[in-house]
C-alpha cells in the first residue's frame, strides 16, 4: 500500500502515467555484494530507451521478499510532484491557426 495522501476520489494527488512492460530477462549479480537486476522493456517508450534495469527485489502483501521472473507482466508507474509540471498545450488541428504574433 502507498503512503501518499490520496484525494476524493481514493487516487493520489501526483500526477501520474502507468506504462505496461515485460520482464525481459534476470541479470545476475556482478559480484557478491550486487544485487540481481530485472531487465524490463516499457511498452510505449522510444526504441532506444525502452529497457530499464532495477533491482530484482519486491514484497508482496505480506511484507516477504518476493522477486521476478521472465516473462512476467508488470506495470511501470511514473510520478511526479505537481510543482514538477507544467499543463500540457492541446496539439493544433490541421484547421486551427496559429495566433498572429
């Protein structure tokens, strides 16, 4: 469970976008004191930078270590504070006109 404040309507004040993605494959660790890492292809990101690497550890409900496995279906979710953004501009249609300036 998250420990942000959530608004009326139970979701979190952040501005936020959650991406679907795919473990790709577990990398081992480099050396005893590395951890093992998750190589995860983000669906929706540019080519070159589609595959991020975390550390292969997460807690399921009960609070024990849990880990990945190829193959698995996961969800990345980007937040930001709001003082972070910016409101977005909407995209001009083919019709509109730029204002004169």
């Amino acid at each position: 469970m998250s420990d942000q404040p959530t608004n009326e309507k139970g979701t979190t004040e952040k501005p936020a976008v959650k991406l679907p993605g795919t473990v790709e494959k577990i990398i081992p660790p480099l050396g005893p004191s590395m951890p093992e890492k998750a190589q995860i292809a983000v669906e929706g990101a540019e080519e070159l930078y589609r595959e991020i690497r975390v550390e292969n550890t997460l807690q399921d409900a009960n609070g024990n270590d849990v880990k990945l496995k190829p193959g698995a279906h996961v969800e990345v979710t980007i937040e930001a504070d709001p003082a972070a953004t910016t409101p977005k501009k909407p995209a001009l249609k083919k019709t509109d006109q730029p204002p004169a300036g």
